[in-house]
C-alpha cells in the first residue's frame, strides 16, 4: 500500500502533477495572460527533474533567495537559558 508513496505524482508523463495548479489558476481566470503565464508555469516546473531539481527544492531556493542566506530561528539560547533561569 505504501510502496508507491515517495514517487513523484506525474500528469501526463515528464509534467509533475502539481504543476496542475498552474492550470486550475488559468480555469479560475481565462484570459490570454493567464494562460501564457500557466504554460510559461508549467514548461519551467516540467523542465527542472531533467536538471535534477524536485518542485519542493526548486521552491525552497526561490525562497531562499527572496528572503536572503540569513534566517533567524528566534532568540539565542543564552537569552533563553537567563529567562528560565538555568
């Protein structure tokens, strides 16, 4: 039951099943821009596997470099040990 879960969900053969929501956006408003903005959506995101790349690393990187190489994870931990008073 479980032996087909960490395959990749594929539409129709390269194209990455959740590249469909690039069409669902084109669905919700049909016009000439939408639509080229959902295949543009869908041939980037159909050619990154042969690069190597996943869809969930392709969006962590876009990610990345939107929101810089430095992320916080909140207070240091020696302001934590003082609050609690280790």
């Amino acid at each position: 039951m479980w032996c087909d879960t960490a395959k990749m969900p594929r539409l129709i053969g390269p194209v990455d099943a959740r590249v469909s929501v690039f069409f669902m956006v084109w669905a919700l408003h049909m016009s000439w821009d939408t639509l080229y903005i959902s295949l543009a959506g869908i041939v980037v995101f159909s050619i990154l596997p042969y690069f190597g790349i996943s869809l969930t690393n392709a969006f962590r990187w876009v990610t990345q470099k939107i929101s810089g190489k430095h992320l916080s994870a909140g207070d240091p931990s020696w302001k934590y040990k003082a609050r609690v008073g280790f």
